[in-house]
C-alpha cells in the first residue's frame, strides 16, 4: 500500500510538473501584431497638403498608376456598361446568304446600315452616324465592327444570319494581370472619353481615358495611412490620467505641424493605460506599449495623413477617399491555447474570490 501511494504521489507531482511546464510555454506566446497598415483609396487625383486645415496651399497631387493599354474597341463595353462577352441581336443575311469570303466582307461593310440595325435591335447602344470599319478576323466568318469612336462590336456569320456581340473587356484585363471579379459596378466620368470600373469585391478602382490610339488603364492610387505619430516615455503618463497634455507631448506634435488647440479634449480607456485625444477635426490614440507611449492617428479623424510617395507625405480629407483596413492577424493556437489559459485562469480566481467573500462573512456572522 505504501509503494502504491508512494508511485501515485510521484505521478501526481510529475503530471504537475508538467502542466506547469506546459503552461509557462503557451503564457509565453508572442503577442498578435499588425504588421499591415490602413489604406486609402483616393477616388479622385486629390492634392496632398502639408497640414491638415481647409486653406493650406496644395503639397503635390497623387497621382493614379499607368497599368496597360486597351485597344478602342472596348469603348463599348464602357459606354453599355457590361464588360464580358455579350450576344446583342442576330440579323438574318437575306440575298447576301449565298456571298461567301471577300464578296460577303464588302457587302457587310458597305450595303448594311448599321446605325438603323442597331437602332432597331437594341434598346440602349447607337452605333452612330458615321461610315463603320469592318475589319476582318475570318474573311467571310468573322469581323470587328467599329464605329467613328472606336467602339467595336463582334460580328459572327451563323448559317443565313449574323450575330453581333459586345467583345470581352473581362478577359482582356485578365489577360494584362489585373482580373476583374464579377461584383462590378461601370460609370462614365466623361462621355466618350473617361470611364470608372469599381472591383467592389477586390476595392479597387480602375480610371480608363482615351489616348490618342488606344484606352489607358490606371489603378487609383491607395497610398498607405500613416496612423503612427511618434513616442514619448512614461512621464506624460500622470498627466494623461488627470486630463491634461504635457509640454513633451505638444511638442512632439508641434514637431509634425499638427499643433493642438485650447479645445483639446482627452478621455481615459477603460483599460486606464490608453487615453484619446479629441482636437477636432482630428483623434489621436495613446497606447502604453512596452514602457512607452506611443501615439497614434485615429482613422475617425476627418483627415487621414499619408505617404503619397517615398518623398512625400501629406494630408487628404477622408471623404475623398475609402479606407481598407489590413484583416485581423490569425492567432497560432499557441497564442490561441494562452487566450483560452487567461479566461480559465480569471474565472478561477472570480470563483476563489467569492468562495472567500463568503467564508469571511459566514465567519463575521458566526462571531457576532
């Protein structure tokens, strides 16, 4: 009997021991960091100034990036605003059925009214008024037909009939490593000449304006938001706490040309080691991380700052623009293990605590 405790009180101690050790490695588990930074995409070329105020002269402009060039034949899926390959009508060939090879290329080219075809066929495209372009892709099979703008349409013979359909836009950016999802939403900035695709799924915006030869493709600018200010060490600490801003503080931010007004308003976390600061119409974060203060941007501001380039950085209004914020990191399940160790390890010590709350009173009770 004696070995037999003597083996189970071993075994006890081991399994402690390592439990123990186990949990000193997951409460060891690196913190999440966000590594990724906010960005903003800018919906128009908006001027980037040197402080954040209404009347401050223009610092640069940003600028949208060159990505490729489209041949004008897509002018008509910008302007019908469907962007795949589209059937649009069929057209039964009547006598010119029996033409074959060039002899039905001229007679497509030169005794159809493609104006009045289109006209009648479709409810919102007009081909315009001008003499078309048939140029050849299969003679006597397949053709691309242009108007006076550019805009091309397909045109397949069938047996007795042709068919006429929109080209592919889709593919074509696919083609150029920029693939479009299919949550898509087309605008005309210009008519006839700049146009706005939106990628609602993938956020991003692509400008399109007619060159002299060809459509440019350029991907609005999201450049990236500058959330981190500067850090200062803990002696401003106190004075956070009682509502007030230190000297080191104001000067830290006089530093970046963001000087604080008399209207400064600062309000503590719930956590009591992270304030915010309300200067309007600017927020500012303070967070005490590793024994200093770090101050940050808040993205409710009403202006964001940014790096417009590696040389620039300036100021641009919010509502110019739409912020993508980075996802969440994904915990390890060793940082997950520590979460869930932390909420055990809390409602252990609840419960210990209120079995102590009532044994004292059951005491008290029982003196009196």
């Amino acid at each position: 009997m004696k070995v037999f405790l003597k083996n189970l009180t071993f075994s006890i101690l081991f399994i402690l021991a390592i439990g123990f050790g186990i949990s000193v490695y997951i409460l060891q588990a690196p913190p999440l960091e966000q590594k990724n930074t906010a960005k903003l995409q800018i919906h128009t070329r908006t001027a980037v100034r040197g402080r954040p105020t209404r009347n401050s002269k223009p610092l640069a402009y940003t600028k949208d990036v060159y990505r490729f060039n489209l041949d004008r034949r897509y002018i008509s899926n910008l302007n019908s605003g469907r962007l795949e390959r589209e059937h649009l009508f069929s057209a039964a060939l009547t006598h010119r059925a029996k033409l074959k090879g060039e002899a039905l290329d001229n007679a497509l080219e030169k005794e159809i009214n493609w104006q009045k075809m289109f006209a009648d066929m479709t409810k919102d495209i007009r081909f315009g008024p001008s003499t078309p372009t048939l140029e050849i892709l299969l003679s006597g099979e397949e053709w691309l037909l242009k108007n006076a703008q550019g805009a091309g349409y397909i045109v397949v013979k069938t047996r007795h009939q042709i068919d006429v359909f929109l080209p592919d836009l889709k593919d074509a950016f696919d083609k150029n490593g920029l693939p479009l999802s299919t949550d898509l939403e087309v605008s005309t900035a210009k008519t006839n000449s700049r146009w706005l695709i939106t990628d609602k799924e993938r956020h991003q915006t692509y400008r399109i304006e007619k060159g002299d030869k060809k459509l440019n493709v350029y991907q609005q600018s999201k450049p990236e938001i500058l959330t981190f200010l500067f850090q200062v060490g803990l002696a401003s600490e106190t004075a956070l706490a009682e509502g007030k801003l230190t000297q080191e503080l104001r000067r830290e931010f006089e530093a970046l040309k963001i000087p604080l007004s008399r209207r400064t308003q600062i309000s503590t976390g719930k956590d009591g080691t992270s304030w915010q600061i309300t200067d309007r119409p600017l927020k500012y974060n303070i967070r005490n991380e590793n024994e200093r203060l770090k101050v940050y941007l808040d993205l409710d501001s009403t202006w964001l700052r940014i790096q417009a380039s590696d040389e620039i950085k300036g100021w641009v209004e919010k509502n110019r623009g739409t912020i993508f914020e980075p996802p969440p990191p994904i915990p390890s399940s060793r940082q997950q293990a520590k979460q869930r160790l932390l909420v055990l390890i809390e409602t252990v010590k609840e419960k210990i605590g209120v079995f102590g709350d009532a044994e004292n009173q059951t005491q008290n009770t029982a003196s009196r």
